[in-house]
C-alpha cells in the first residue's frame, strides 16, 4: 500500500460524480495523467443500521437489513435468517431453502449484468451498458414475476420464504434464462475479442494472487486473482451442499479476469438454477418460528454477488437482537482498490474502482475508512476549506 | 484441510495462550484471551498462513457488565476461529493488529469510532464514519447510547 | 444589391439562422442513430432545439475567481468561429458564400477555435475537472490536427489548388475516396477526433472529469459551445464529403451523402470503448499522420510524375 | 438572460421558453443515503427498455448543466452538506424531484441515528415518487406530471427555492444541536 504525499493536484471523485451513483469521495493524487496517491472518505451512506436493528424485533429487522443494499438485497435477508434460525434451533423446510438459493442466483445474475453494463460505462462504452441493461430486464421479470418486486424483493421470512414457484413460473425461468444463456455467451465473447475493450481492461488494475491473500479481498475480486474462495463452496450454506456449484477461477488478476469471472459465474448460476427446478422438494414453505429466540451467538456466512458477506447476531433472549454486525464484502475489497491505483492513468480509475463492484451503500450501513495505511488523514477544517475552495 | 482438520490446527496454534476455549457451533472455535496475548496470538495464525481476518466485532456487554468484548473473526474455508477478547468500560483499550493484518486499519477504526475503545497503535485515529459534525464522545453502539429520534411522530 | 445579398448570405442563408438550425439537424441525426444502434428510440426531432433554448433562457452562473470577460466571450468566439467557417464551404452543396484563394486553410484555422476555446474556457475556470478537461481537450487538439490537415490538403494537391470551390468543383469529376482512400479515413476519424465523439471524448469523459472544461459552463455558454459543436459537425461533414464523395452536387443528392457520412460517424461511435487519451495520441502520430503523410508523399511523387 | 423586448413579445417568448424547459429537462443525480435499489432504478430508466431520452432527458454530470435534482435515499447527516451544495450550484430554475419511499420520509430509516429524514427537510421538493423502490415507469411518469406542471404554470421559478433550503438546513442544524447535547451522557 504505497502512496506519496505533496502532490499538488487532487482530483475528487464523488460525493456526487456521474462514475459512481453513490456518493463516495475518492481522491486521486495524479501527476498530469498518472496517479500517484489515493485515499477514500466513505459515510456518506452510513444510515445506522447496525444501531437499529438493537431497538427493533428480529421480524422488523429484517426489512431493515433487506435494505442494507438494494441491489443483494436478497443475501443480506438469508444471512440474517440463516442466523436467526440457527439460534432459534429450527430449520426451513427444504423447499424454503431450495427457493432462497433460486432467488439468490437470479439476483447474482441481475447484480453481475448490472456490473457489466456499469463497467462498461465506466470504460466509455455505452452500447454494451444498454445492451447488459437491457437483458437484465429479463432477470428482473422473473423477479417480479415470482416476487412481485423488481427490486428488494422480501422473499425470505424468518423460518422459510413467502414465495413459492409454480409450474408456469418455472417455464417462464426457464425460457428467460435460454434467453439469457445466449446473451451471456455473447457477452464473453465481447469482453474477450474486441480489441478497443480489450485495450482498456488486459493488464490493468493487476492485483497478484499474493497481494490478494495479504489484502484479503473476497468475491470475484480474488477469484479474478486466482484466489479459491467461494462460500457456496467451502461452507455451503442454505441448499447450495444440494445443488452444487463450480469454482469460477482466472489467474491474470486483471480488469478483464474479472470481466470474465463474473460472466462465467453466470453460467454457473444459470446451470444451478436449473438444477433447483429439476428438483425442487415438495413440502412446507415455512416453519413456526419463536417469537423470543434463544440466547446465544452465531456467525452467518454468505456468498454475496461481490464477496463474502459476514453477519454476527447475538441474542439476548428477547425478541431484539442484542447486537448485529454486518461485514459487507466491499470493505475488505475496497483495500484493493486504492493500492492498485497508484501508477494507473486517471482514464483507468473509474473502472478499477468498478472492478470490485462496489457497493457503498452495503459498506456504509457501519464503517467508514480511510483507505491508504500511510496516506494523511484530513480533518474536518481541512475538508471543509478543501469543500470551499473547490466550489468557489 | 478439511473444516475439522483446520480447527484442530487453530486451536493447536492458540492452546497456549486460551484461557477458555468453546465450540458454540459445528465448524466454530471461540478461544478468550487476555488483551495482551492478542498480538501473540494474531501472529501465530498468520504465520501459519491460518485464513483470513474476517472482520472485527465489538460487543457492548452492558453497563452492570461492565465490559466490552472484541470478536476478531477468523475464516478458513468453513470454520472460523474467534478470537474473544475482553477489556473494561471505563477505560476500554486493547492493541492494535495492523502491524500484522494491515487490512485490520479498517475494522479497528470501527471499534473506535463506535465504542470509544482505544486500539494502541494502530496507524490511524481520526474520525472518519460517522458525520464530521457528530459530536465528541458520543459512541452510538454503546448500550446507554439513546436515541432521539427527531423525525418521529408524536 | 451586393451588399443586401452579403447580409443575407451572412445572417440567414446559407450562413447565420440556416446554419444553426442545419447543425441542429445534423446533431439530432446523429444522436438518433446512436439510440437506434443502441436499441433505444431516441430523442424527438426537436431535441437539440429545445436543449438549446432552454439553456439560452436559464440563468448563467459565473463563478468568482474566473476572468469574467474571458468566462463570457470565449463562448462566443468558438461559435462565431464555427459559423464563419461554414461561409467557406459548400453547405448543401451549393456555392460557398465566400470564397478566396487559401481559403481551405482559413476554414481549416476557424474550425480549431472552438476547441482552443474550450480548452482556453476550462484553463480560466478553475475547476479541477475543467482544468485536465482543458488539458485533454488540448494535447488532442495538437494530435489531430496535423494529420486532418494533411487528409485535406491531398485534394487540395490534386486539384491544383488552395480554394475550397475549385477543390469541390474538381471532386465533382474524381471521387477521391476511390483515388485517396486513406486520406478519407484520416479525414473521417480526424473529423471525429474534432468534435469530440465517442471513442475520442477523452477531454469530456463523463465517468472520469464530470463535463471536461465545461464542467462549470452553465445557460447561454454552454448552450453556445454546443451549438458551435453541432455546426462544426455540419461543417465537417460537408468537408469530407465535398472533397472525397464527389464534390459539390444538387443539394439533395450531397445531403444524402453527409446523412451516409453520419451513419457511418454514429456506427463508429456506438461501436468503440472510449480511449486513453495516451492511446488517442498514441493513435494519431503512430498511425494517423504516417498514413496520411505516406499517402501525401504517393500523391505528390504522382504529380511530379504526371 | 432575459431579453429586453416590448410587451407584445413577452408572451409569445414566455411560451417558447416553458415549451423549451418542457422538452429538455436534464437531470442530475444524487444519492443521499439510498439503499441503492432506487438508484438502479433511475439508471435503469435510462437503458432500452425505458428510455427518457425520448422525453429529452438527459442525466448529466455536472450540477451547472442541470435542471431536476433527483434524490434518492434518507438524507444522512454526512451527506445533507453536499446535497444542499449540489443543490446550489445548479442555475435557476431548478427543481427537485424525491425518489423512493426513504427520500419521502425516511423510510424503512426513520430513527436510525445518522437519518435525517426525508428530502423535504434539507430542500424543497417539487415532486415525490413514492416505491420501494419505485418501477421506472413511475419514475418517468413522476417526471413527466412535474413536466405538466410546469406547463399549466402550477410550478413558478423558484427564486425563493434557495431561501426555504437555507432556512431548512438552519433548522436541521438547530436540530442536530439539540439532539448532540440530548445525547452526549
């Protein structure tokens, strides 16, 4: 994590900046094109969350960390559910569970065709943004059509899922997905071949298989770095030990590697997805659930669409959670991100930033940080006058 | 190295300075150390390149308690070590773990920010989550932290 | 009499009013075939005009800290330059206005006022975005420029002069597409490179520097450099196409073949990643000015033999 | 900018100029504190299946070329700041839409400390789009009734819009005050 100090020239990119819909403010350092510094001051979507979910009932909560983050609202509701019903010491029924890994897949291909289509964006090249965006439409269809939402859909309630999928519903995954299926191949295709693309992405933003492991980054992130780590995998959680997945790996650690990872990962989810339909168990869709859940901890484990989402639930034997903690995993990327701008081009910076897909609104729910280890901190006085000379 | 295999090892490696040493859930390993064991004991995880930090919990025991717990969360594959760490209310401090994990900074701001725990060490201090104009000593993850909320109806 | 047709010819048409609302034409084209290959519907065909006057009518905040003068008139020159240009050249293929012997390389100096103006607007704003905008906008202005000159100058050899008619009047006879391929695409992409497009738009990236050198520009400076813009892209176009398709023919035949022109500009612009603005350099003196200039030493030795 | 001309004239100009406003609204997004479901939402209505551009539409970047501020999210305190800034720098006229159920009220976060409440507490809102998040159709039509709005003249300029800002944001301060010495124990 190197980065100088002295430079004269900053550029702010964020709070409000048309490269990132969320407001974040990144600094870059650069000297005439290169960048030689950057820090991050994250916040400024820090709602609170962590402190509300201790005054409200675990149902209500639920809503609450569904929205956490709009676009895995889905992951963050099975993480804490899975915790919750670990503690409570019951089980979804195997068609509830079967159901959350459904949904869940379809929201990892809705977040990475979204991704696609922004770093896409990011690297100048509108066409493919539309063209993503506008297969995704297809995975928000079938959202909706099982849901009833396009986004934040609430599928999951404490001790099963709302949501059940009917023989029509299951033709009509199927069909979007064919549709789907050969889109993506064609999407691959792209992001592989066309040599302007290329130019911006092969050998860009290389974060090594070592640096990897000491940044600790997770999702696609590492995968794209050759890194093993897919929690649907090592820990499979929900139905995921019924339905198995394949480890998606590159080995380059480029912007492309990670172009093609997630792409890859979404044949992995079409197939998966597939494989739920086949074989989706019969049964219950809930199971009674306490209202008072028993006291104790546990650690919730799941494979968010960008990494590792961690959450911790402690309960104190009421119907409130004694405390929550959401690890969301742009936090541990967003070390990455800073190191591997030092010596890129200011044209390249948007779409490292992209490359870990991050998510600011999931990161700032709790935390904010200051990224590059030895970089200065400024203090409020300094940013204020910083705010005041730079919209003058 | 199976889920069982690496617990083994994880709680081989931290033996020596446990003082209690729990398997809550299938796949977990809490070990409670003393504060001033937890450098000793980080360093020997990482040097036997044992997973990754995960992240770093605070946990406000309450006000009759009296103290704070630190989680530092381990994963490796499916288990997870955890490290539980406890330091008193009135002068909350444990040492900061960056100089082994630097990616730690980020969780340990956290701590500070939110609890008011002081972390020795660790490479930065300033205020930086919660709003600049958030007022000094005020931790909101503190249990008798209470909000009023300006926005609710009467 | 003469001097009524002046006024005519300066203020409505071909030049002035016509102009503009030409420009405006060519804009919308080009931002509806981008939709279209884009799989969108696009905007309505009175977009650019609507854009435009709402920005005349909306209020201009000028920043403290900048050269209030330069903040006003620099707007100004880059589209007067724009405009005075297109009084050189054969718009709709009809006879310029004007015309003087050297006056390809006059049009030619006119037509960089607008970009000197954009990055000389971006230099006195102050902006951290305005100010690498300027920069970009600039270091590109240096790197295209050279090679369209001498993408324009080829004709300019053949047909035996300076004069932008008796270039367009020669063109007529030799389509020099066939004769100077090269010089054509350098021309086409230069003409791009100008104005700005996509895979060009390094000096106004929207995800890396906000606007470029406009970022600050709000109401009636922002809304003069995009008309500038449009009338260039207009100006450009009948350039192009009176020198290498066939010079100056009956009005609708030569806008059919400015509309093919801007097909062929909004394919290449919805088709390409957005370059560095090293690799647009890289580009234009790697490949550009060589070719161009490879093609210019082939047609003078072609020349001096014939 | 106006221009100095008889009366007769004004009329037909003041036409041309609602007209004009009607046909071109650009747009500039910020998200003050948003889940980002709404966010994904706006952007969505921008791809080929919506399409704004066909409203004239445009989202831009830069706060100077902008007419509708869209906010998405509760307004967090870190961010009030920059969004009444952004607010700002954005020439007359201007107007703000509010976009999803927390830019209403707050939403899902009332009462989470760092909340400050909906939109309509930092500026003034000209239209409200409620969702969770909102469907891109109604994002559009939200835009397109602000648009008709304009037209039958319902919404004025707003050249007191940044005096009711000023005084929101003073109040929120005082807001805040109380609330930091309520809270610090």
């Amino acid at each position: 994590m190197q980065s100088q100090q002295g430079n004269k020239f900053t550029i702010p990119i964020g709070p409000q900046h048309p490269a990132l819909k969320e407001p974040e403010h990144f600094e870059f350092n650069v000297d005439g094109e290169l960048v030689t510094g950057a820090s991050v001051r994250l916040g400024y979507v820090h709602r609170g969350i962590e402190k509300g979910t201790e005054n409200r009932s675990f149902v209500q909560s639920m809503y609450l960390l569904e929205r956490v983050c709009g676009i895995c609202s889905h992951v963050h509701a099975t993480a804490f559910c899975l915790g919750v019903e670990r503690l409570a010491e019951i089980e979804a029924p195997p068609r509830a569970q079967a159901i959350r890994v459904l949904v869940a897949e379809l929201e990892r291909i809705h977040s990475h065709m979204l991704w696609l289509g922004v770093g896409a964006h990011e690297a100048g090249f509108d066409t493919l943004f539309m063209y993503s965006w506008r297969d995704r439409e297809t995975v928000l269809n079938l959202l909706e059509d099982i849901t009833g939402n396009r986004i934040n859909y609430s599928t999951n309630v404490l001790g099963g899922v709302k949501c059940d999928i009917d023989r029509e519903q299951a033709a009509a995954i199927r069909q979007g997905l064919d549709f789907l299926e050969e889109r993506t191949t064609h999407y691959l295709d792209v992001v592989t071949s066309d040599m302007m693309f290329l130019r911006r992405t092969r050998g860009v933003g290389v974060m090594t298989y070592d640096e990897s492991q000491r940044l600790g980054a997770v999702g696609p992130t590492a995968r794209a770095s050759g890194v093993a780590r897919d929690l649907r995998v090592d820990a499979a959680y929900a139905a995921y030990d019924k339905y198995p997945v394949n480890l998606v790996t590159e080995t380059a650690g480029d912007l492309e590697a990670r172009f093609v990872v997630r792409i890859k990962e979404l044949f992995e989810s079409f197939r998966v997805i597939r494989a739920v339909l086949d074989d989706l168990p019969e049964g219950d869709l809930t199971t009674r659930m306490p209202r008072r859940v028993k006291e104790g901890d546990t650690i919730s484990r799941v494979e968010a669409p960008r990494g590792e989402l961690f959450y911790y639930i402690k309960s104190n034997g009421t119907d409130t959670a004694e405390r929550v903690k959401v690890r969301t995993p742009t936090l541990p990327n967003m070390a990455s991100v800073l190191t591997l701008a030092v010596g890129h081009q200011l044209a390249d910076m948007p779409m490292i930033l992209v490359g870990i897909d991050p998510c600011f609104s999931c990161n700032d729910r709790m935390v904010s940080v200051k990224g590059t280890l030895d970089s200065q901190c400024w203090t409020w006085e300094q940013l204020r006058q910083y705010g005041i000379e730079y919209y003058r | 190295m199976s889920a069982e295999t690496a617990l083994q090892t994880a709680s081989e490696l931290l033996e020596q300075w446990a003082k209690e040493a729990t398997t809550p859930e299938p796949f977990r390993l809490d070990v409670v150390i003393e504060p001033d064991d937890l450098l000793a004991a980080v360093k020997a995880l990482r040097d036997a390149s044992w997973g990754y930090l995960s992240t770093i919990t605070g946990v406000d025991l309450g006000v009759e308690a009296g103290e704070f717990e630190l989680l530092y969360h381990f994963s490796n594959g499916a288990a997870l070590a955890t490290l539980r760490v406890r330091t008193p209310r009135d002068n909350p401090s444990v040492p900061s773990v960056c100089g082994i994990i630097p990616t730690a900074t980020l969780y340990e701001r956290e701590i500070i920010e939110m609890f008011g725990i002081s972390v020795e060490g660790t490479p930065n201090t300033d205020r930086l989550f919660l709003p600049d104009d958030w007022p000094d000593g005020v931790y909101p993850l503190r249990k008798d932290y209470i909000y009023d909320d300006p926005t609710a109806q009467a | 009499m003469n001097t009524l047709r002046a006024v005519i010819a300066l203020l409505f048409f071909p030049g002035g009013l016509f102009i503009l609302f030409a420009g405006m034409a060519y804009e919308w084209v080009d931002r509806k075939l981008i939709a279209r290959f884009q799989n969108r519907i696009g905007p309505r065909w009175f977009q650019p005009l609507a854009d435009s006057i709402k920005l005349l009518a909306k209020e201009e905040v000028i920043p403290t800290d900048v050269n209030a003068i330069l903040f006003v008139v620099l707007p100004v020159i880059a589209l007067a330059g724009a405009l005075a240009s297109a009084l050189y050249v054969p718009i709709i293929g009809l006879e310029p206005s004007y015309s003087f012997s050297g006056d390809l390389i006059v049009t030619l100096y006119l037509l960089s006022l607008l970009t000197l103006c954009t990055g000389l607007a971006g230099a006195n704003t102050l902006d951290r975005f305005s100010l690498v905008g300027a920069t970009r906008a600039l270091t590109q202005m240096f790197s295209y420029e050279a090679p369209v000159l001498l993408a324009l100058l080829g004709p300019a050899i053949v047909a035996e002069s300076w004069k932008i008619s008796v270039i367009s009047e020669y063109a007529k006879s030799h389509w020099l597409i066939i004769t100077q391929p090269i010089g054509f695409l350098v021309a086409v992409i230069g003409l791009m490179g100008k104005l700005e497009m996509p895979p060009f738009d390094a000096p106004e990236a929207e995800t890396e520097i906000v606007a470029g050198a406009l970022t600050e520009y709000s109401g009636r400076g922002l809304a003069l450099f995009h008309l500038g813009k449009s009338v260039e892209l207009m100006v450009g176009l009948t350039l192009v196409t009176a020198f290498y398709l066939g010079g100056v023919a009956n009005p609708l035949l030569f806008f059919a073949k400015t509309l093919m022109l801007l097909v062929v500009v909004a394919g290449v612009q919805s088709l390409l990643t957005r370059l560095r603005i090293e690799q647009t350099v890289g580009l234009w003196w790697r490949y550009g000015a060589l070719l161009a200039l490879a093609q210019f030493l082939v047609m003078i030795a072609y020349e001096g033999v014939a | 900018m106006t221009l100095n001309l008889d009366k007769p004239w004004q009329p037909v100009l003041d036409k041309i100029k609602t007209w004009a406003r009607i046909n071109s609204p650009w747009a500039i997004h910020f998200n003050s504190g948003s889940c980002n479901g709404c966010d994904i939402e706006i952007l969505a209505t921008l791809t080929p299946r919506y399409d704004l551009e066909r409203f004239g539409v445009k989202l831009q970047g830069s706060p100077r070329h902008a007419d509708i501020l869209i906010c998405t999210g509760p307004v967090t305190r870190q961010a009030r700041d920059r969004l009444v800034r952004i607010y700002e720098q954005m020439p007359e006229p201007k107007f703000v839409v509010a976009v999803g159920s927390c830019a209403l009220s707050g939403g899902v976060f009332q009462g989470c400390y760092n909340v400050m409440g909906g939109i309509d507490k930092v500026l003034p809102v000209d239209a409200y789009i409620p969702g969770c998040p909102p469907r891109p159709e109604a994002i559009i039509d939200g835009l397109v009734k602000l648009l008709t709005q304009l037209q039958e003249g319902a919404a004025p300029e707003q050249n007191e819009g940044e005096n009711t800002s000023a005084a929101a944001v003073e109040g929120a301060e005082i807001q805040l005050d109380a609330q930091a010495n309520g809270e610090a124990k």
